[in-house]
RNA sequence: GUGGCCGUAGCUCAGCAGGUUAGAGCGCCAGGUUGUGGCCCUGGAGGUCGGGGGUUCAAGUCCCCUCGGUCACCCCA
C-alpha cells in the first residue's frame, strides 16, 4: 500500500470514468438552460452558520458537519448541502427575482462511508428564488425527472409530498404527537420525538412502521391555501406526463422544507442508499438566513449514485476515448512534434508516442488509443516529402505529399 | 459513532495443518518480425505479503493493536 492514499471517503475519478462525469454534467447541464437557468459558483465553505441557521435539528448540521476553525479563528465549515449556499449567495447580491440557479459541486459529510455514501460527494442541482408558484414546483420536478430520463435510467420513481407551512403544520403536529403517545414506536423513537416528530414517519423500523400505518397524515391536514398549491402540483405534473407515487411519509433530512417536497428512488440500486435525487420548497430559508422574505424551491442530485443506478441499470455509458490520429514517428521525432501540433490547430485531435519508440511500439500505442488512422513518418518519407496514411481499421495505407495531409486525414475521417 | 467481513505485484486472485530464493492470469516493457497495430510465442521489470508488536528454531500463514478497504445500522445524494 502507498504511503498516502485519498482520505477516507473520498475517491479519484480518473480517466476514462472521469469522461463519464463530464457527460453526465453536460447532460444536466443542457438539460436546465434550456429551461433558463444560470450557473452559479459559490465557495466550498462558508461560516458555519450558515448552515445551522438552516438546520439545526437535522443530522446534516448536528453531526455530519465537516466543520473546523481557520487560521483568523473563524468556524468554518465545508458544504454539507447545496441549498444554504445558493440562498445565502441570493441574500447577498439580491439578483432580480426569479432568480434561477443551477450548481455543479462537491458536498462534504463527516461520516462513515458506504456503498454510494462519500465524505466528499458531488451533487449537481438547481434553486429558484422569488416565487411561490405552483407552475414552479411543477417545472423543477419536472427537471429532475427529466434528467433521470435524459440519463436513460427506467427504473427510477418520483416520491411526493407537501409538508404544509405555518398555517397548518404546527396544528398537525401537535395532532401527530398525540397519536404517537399511544403508539408503540422503535427502541430510538419511544425514547423522544418532541425534537421532530415528523422524523418518526420516516423511520424505517418494523415497530414505528406498523405503528404508524393508521397516524394522521400531513397531506389531509393542509390548510386551504397549501391544500390548493399541492393540488396545482399534480395536475401539472399530470399535465406534462410526469409520473409520481403520493409519498406522505415522505419527510427529508432538512427542516427547511415547506409545502412541496420529493425525491427520485433508483429502483435499481439494492443499496440501502437508493435517493439519487432530492428537494422541495423552502419558502422560509431566505428569512432565515437575513433577507427578505422570499420563497424558494430546488433539489440536489448525487452524481455518484446517479452513475451507480446507471451502473446498475445497464445504461449511460462512457464515450469512446480516444484521440483520431495517432503519429508515428521513427525519423527522431521531429515530425511528430510539427505534425500533433498542425492537426490540433486544424481541429483534428492527435497524440504521439515519447521516448523514441520503436516502430512496433508505437503502433501498439496506436491500436490501443482507438485512434482510427496513424500517420507515418520514416526516413523514406522525410526523404521524399511524403507521410503514410493508414487506416487502422481495415489496414490500407497510402502515400500522400506532406503538404496534403490534413486535408487526407479530413477524408478518411469524415 | 457502533458492528460484520476483508487487506499478498498496477488489476483480479492462489499460497495446501506455520517450513527453502512468495506464484498465476491480465496489464506493462522488450524480442520473435532491422518500416507496421490487433492474434500467437519467448523473455523481462514489478512485492518492506497494509503497518507495529508478540508467540515460535521458523510467521504471508497463529495472537494482539493500529491503519485502510468494504458492507450494514443511523442518516442521507
């Protein structure tokens, strides 16, 4: 074993995996501009309180937080979410409403990791900021189940819920908490659930699930105005052909969620961690953060798990790498130098060997690069103003003037 | 944070109840073919057997600790 080693939970994506990251990025990435939204960079790491003003109850922030102290004494934590940057980002700059944002970046967890679980993971995903509109939720669902599609994942399902507001939540909690005083719940949850009772719901424990089969449900006990936005919802959602399963116990690890919540499950995927995707609205975070109030919704994709569901699936796979023109060159080098250079500047992608390799050498170099012709430069070449063109999938090569090569080698390719 | 399983070449693994210089396949390099890849043949390079301590005449093999990997719980992407 290497005397240094990637640290626990994280993972080198080297080529050719990592030509899949970029497609899968592209994909998203088309995905969503198509529909308006811009790119937004925001820093791995923010004052910790960012992230505990947005949650604080949830295990994200209370003990999965990779959080330390900097060199001015600040407490600084790495990005645990997406979310809380994006918003905070929002406060800041108050770009126009609505304000549509897509991210591509590296979470960080303190945590053991497990199959399809990393300290360090990479979510892509989107937030729009300044509007409540039911029409809204339905685009953003919509997105992510669009992007699942795009990836050609089938066995992935959309999980939906509403989590009520300020109108009508406390009202059923309060409801919630007096039906599980009589309920026989897990070891973990008859200990306590004042913290968050919606947390028991989620428990995927035999005892809190059969306990809590007949509890009251938060989707029949939303007041008429959030009542009215979920049902805008899943008309539009029925509208536009997407398909959902109606989830009320579907709760999700951070409390800032209001109203609108959801998250895709890869079918495909046996591991415990079958979420690829995730989000909802959080009409209360600008708030909370220090702005204005403003409403808010988005989800997060985990580009691992993504892959993993393709994996599993059988679908998505890596592009061919490989360069189109392999030079070889056994005259000391020189025209492989002025010839990679040339065909890169005309557009065309080309590679070389090193080292003064043999001729046999660099023709297996060639073959295995998946480069589809070699061009050659020999001493007889040199000598007569010449290149051999040949085409490395059948074998036929001919003789062309240096000074045509480009144009033949456009030939033979397109 | 808790628990199960696992750490032998770059990769996948073998190594019989502790006993000479630790092996295979794939990959890599070179040669067979002094101007030609894919197939085949031959050879070569590459290992503090994760690390430390212990038991023993002798440890890759047994014991303890530690680090790492993996899976699960919790929770999440």
């Amino acid at each position: 074993m290497t005397e240094f080693r990637a640290p626990v939970g994280t993972r080198d994506v080297l080529p050719p995996e990592s030509a899949r990251w970029e497609r899968l990025v592209a994909v998203f990435a088309g995905t969503v501009e198509r529909a308006g939204y811009g790119l937004v960079l925001s820093p791995m790491f923010e004052d910790v309180g960012v992230f505990e003003r947005v949650g604080e109850g949830t295990d994200v922030v209370r003990k999965e937080m990779y959080d330390f102290e900097d060199k001015g004494g600040r407490r600084v934590a790495l990005r645990p979410e997406g979310t809380a940057s994006v918003v905070r980002a929002y406060v800041q700059h108050r770009p126009t409403p609505p304000f549509k944002a897509w991210y591509v970046a590296p979470n960080f967890r303190y945590e053991r990791p497990q199959a399809g679980r990393f300290r360090q993971h990479h979510q892509l995903g989107v937030e729009v900021l300044g509007t409540d509109d039911a029409d809204l939720d339905v685009e953003v669902v919509a997105l992510a189940w669009s992007v699942g599609a795009a990836l050609g994942l089938a066995q992935v399902t959309l999980l939906l819920n509403s989590l009520g507001d300020d109108a009508c939540r406390p009202a059923y909690l309060e409801l919630l908490k007096s039906f599980l005083a009589s309920a026989a719940l897990c070891d973990e949850h008859a200990g306590g659930y004042e913290q968050n009772p919606l947390r028991v719901l989620d428990c995927k424990r035999d005892a809190c699930r059969s306990a809590t089969e007949t509890a009251p449900r938060l989707v029949d006990n939303l007041c008429e105005a959030c009542a009215a936005h979920f049902a805008r919802v899943r008309s539009g959602l029925d509208t536009l052909g997407v398909p959902y399963t109606l989830q009320p116990r579907l709760v999700r690890g951070l409390d800032y969620y209001t109203r609108t919540t959801f998250e895709l499950a890869a079918g495909a995927l046996d591991s415990a961690q079958n979420a690829v995707g995730g989000g909802g609205r959080y009409d209360k975070l600008a708030e909370a953060l220090g702005g204005p109030a403003t409403p808010g919704i988005g989800f997060g994709m985990g580009i691992e798990r993504l892959l993993l569901a393709c994996d599993a699936e059988g679908v998505f796979p890596g592009p061919p790498s490989a360069v189109d023109v392999w030079v070889v060159d056994t005259a000391g080098g020189g025209a492989a130098l002025a010839l990679t250079h040339e065909l890169r500047a005309a557009g065309i992608s080309a590679d070389r060997s090193f080292d003064g390799r043999s001729m046999k050498s660099q023709f297996k170099s060639a073959d295995r690069s998946g480069a589809r012709v070699a061009l050659v430069v020999g001493n007889d070449e040199l000598a007569a103003g010449t290149m051999t063109l040949r085409d490395l999938r059948g074998g036929d090569q001919e003789t062309v003037a240096r000074a045509d090569v480009v144009e033949h080698v456009r030939k033979l390719l397109s």
